[in-house]
C-alpha cells in the first residue's frame, strides 16, 4: 500500500482552551482527559510525526478536538475560531506534506462562518470544515446554517460532521437509568448517543432538501456513517412522494456522504460500508489521539480487497476528494 492518508485526527490548543475557560469561568472538559492524551492532541511536532510513522500513516487531516469553541457568542467565537486556525495552519505548515486542516468555523455567525471558510481554504489552504455542536439546539437542517453549506458548495470541499454531546434533555430521557453517572454518560457519549445524534443531523439535512438545493455538496460522517447509514433502504420506503425529495436516502448517502471508521476497525461494518457505498465514498480513520489503534495501516492491508479498492480507501479517494 503506497500511502495512508487518515481523516478524522484531532488538535487541540492549550492556548485557546484557556481563553475559552477564563470566558466561562469554568474548567475545560479538556482538563479531565487522560494527561498523556491531551499532550498529543496539543502536539503536531516531531513526536506525532514519530507516531505517523511508527503506524505507517502518511498523511493526518486534522480538525479542532476538545473545547470548540464554534457555537459560543458571536463576540467570542467569531475571534477565537480565526486564531485557532491560525495556530492549526502555522503548526502544520512545519511539515506541509504530513498535515491537512480542517477549518474550525464560528456557527453562532453563519456569515462570519461561511467568511472564515473561505479565508481558510484559499489564504491557509485547509481542505474543507469540521462541525461539533449547534446553536441554540438548531439541527443542521435550519436554514440559519445554509450559508455555510453554500459557502463548502462553492469552495468545492466537504464538511466534517463530528459527534458531540447530545442535548441534556435527551441524555436524561433515554440514557439516563438503572445505572451510574459515568455508564449514562458513556451510553450518551461514544457508546452510542452522540453517534445517533450526528446521523440524524445528516437525514434531517437529506430530508429537508438541502443536497437538492445543494447537489455538489459533500459531507463526512465517521463511525461508519454514524449508524443511520445502516437504514438507508428502510427510508428509501417513506418513499419520493411523501418526503417531496427529488432523489431516495439511498442517492443521497451515495452521491453526498463519504464515511471512514474513525478507528472503530470493525469487520462486518466495513463489509457493509464496502456492498453499500462502494469502495469510491470509503476512507480511514483513526480518531487519534483519542483512539490509537497500532494496526490502523495492517487491518487494511490484511483486508480482503482487490489492490485498487485498497489504494482508494487508504489515499486515493482522500487525494481526489480533498484535492492534495
């Protein structure tokens, strides 16, 4: 296997996180991560670029980690979005061919966002924006974030659909139970809450027409597609007529969605991902730091594919894809 490019990869800046803490008057959800991990979101030196090469990664698009500050007051995030970015473009530029960026993007101002898209893809040269959180609870189907959409449309790069925490009223409501505080945030969070959540972001966009309005657009969902992927010929029965959509959840998944593991390296989900979609809307993943898995490059190559479906999840769809 010539190369690997991995897609969903994270930073995080100690400095912006102590501006947004001093902001809130709160301690960082960052401050509660395991020290060592923390250390290597914050690193795009020479000890990440040990570990690339340790796992036989080639090249990391990387995206804001922890404390994203995108769905802050306007005031705040319009600010700290652009110096994070900043910060993330000049640390990646040290070694230009191991770094892609992510743009992070201040959702409180879709026109500032859709702004700060553009200044980041042709002043910085990022390949596209990663999206944690909402405003105001609004999902990504409200017209409020359309401008952004446009705005990857026409700049022709994708948007990264992250997991975040899912609102307290829902994590109450169905993760809540017989069980304790940290197995009902684990069960809202990575086990399986903040996955459901994400997926649905996405159908709501498909349902409420916005690659009708948009058919160029293209997003990114780890996890496999963030379980939602697994129901596309179930809602292909609610059937044109009665969504008013010009083409089937299954078009759409198709024509608009690129999915990648996020190092969950689980066969019988790639299996799915490889009948469904095809080999052409896959690539990889690691989740680093927070997921580290060793044979990230081994479970691919072990994997039964024929050489150029191989090379089109590990690079060649992400070469094409994010122009590199």
């Amino acid at each position: 296997m010539q190369k690997l490019i991995t897609v969903e990869e994270h930073y995080s800046s100690a400095r912006i996180t102590e501006q947004i803490q001093a902001i809130l008057g709160v301690e960082s959800p960052a401050a509660h991560r395991e020290n060592e991990t923390q250390r290597r979101a914050e690193d795009l030196g020479k000890d990440r670029i040990a570990y690339l090469n340790s796992v036989g990664i080639t090249r990391q698009v990387i995206g804001c980690a922890d404390d994203f500050p995108s769905c802050m007051a306007a005031e705040y995030a319009v600010p700290l979005c652009r110096d994070l970015n900043d910060e993330m473009a000049e640390k990646a530029r040290v070694y230009p061919d191991r770094y892609a960026c992510f743009a992070a993007l201040p959702l409180s101002s879709p026109s500032d966002a859709a702004s700060e898209l553009e200044r980041c893809v042709l002043k910085l040269g990022f390949v596209g924006a990663m999206l944690a959180g909402h405003v105001d609870g609004r999902p990504y189907d409200d017209e409020w974030y359309f401008p952004i959409f446009a705005k990857a449309a026409e700049l022709g790069v994708p948007v990264y659909l992250h997991p975040c925490p899912v609102d307290k009223e829902i994590k109450a409501r169905y993760y809540q139970g017989a069980w304790s505080a940290q197995a009902a945030a684990l069960f809202a969070g990575f086990g399986i809450g903040w996955h459901y959540d994400v997926g649905m972001q996405a159908l709501r966009m498909m349902m409420a027409g916005v690659f009708d309005r948009l058919p160029t657009l293209q997003i990114i969902l780890g996890h496999w597609g963030e379980v939602v992927s697994f129901f596309a010929r179930r809602l292909d029965e609610i059937g044109r007529g009665v969504t008013g959509l010009q083409k089937d959840f299954s078009d759409y998944f198709k024509e608009n969605v690129y999915v990648n593991p996020s190092g969950m390296l689980y066969g019988e989900q790639f299996r799915y991902c490889l009948e469904f979609f095809g080999p052409e809307r896959i690539l990889w993943g690691q989740d680093y730091p927070y997921r580290r898995p060793e044979n990230i490059r081994g479970f691919l190559e072990d994997f039964p594919l024929d050489a150029l479906d191989r090379e089109k999840i590990a690079w060649r769809n992400a070469e094409k894809l994010f122009r590199l």
